[in-house]
C-alpha cells in the first residue's frame, strides 16, 4: 500500500503504531522487534530501515505481511 502523500516522519509513527498494533499494544514487545534483526530485511534492525521513506514502506509491507500469516 503505497502513501506518497505522506511524510518520513508521518511513515515512520505509522511503523511504530504498526508495530504496537501487531504486539496489540505490548510496548515492550515492539521496541524489542523493532530492534531486533529480520531475516525478512536481510537481517537489518527495523529501527535501523527508518531513514527513508522506501524503506518504512517496506516495513509496513512486512508487518501486513506477518499480519497476514505470509512470512516469505
């Protein structure tokens, strides 16, 4: 789902409440996946992808993804 109407900042709070969301709201749960290495990402840091706004799409496509159960 593409946004290019939004902002990198604007993105990068849509990843962190898309994080929270996939933890239902466990905090401490998503600043650990957030900083925890994803194969899905070549085994970078999500916190680490937020510096472009590709790169947070990219996050919340994996999100949808494990939202979705598709984990490939």
């Amino acid at each position: 789902m593409k946004q290019p109407d939004k902002t990198l900042g604007e993105l990068q709070a849509d990843l962190v409440a898309a994080s929270q969301q996939l933890f239902e709201g466990d905090l401490g749960a998503a600043d650990a996946w957030l900083n925890r290495p994803l194969r899905a990402i070549g085994y970078e840091r999500p916190v680490d992808c937020m510096e472009s706004a590709e790169s947070v799409r990219k996050m919340l496509d994996v999100i949808g993804r494990l939202e979705h159960g598709v984990f490939n």
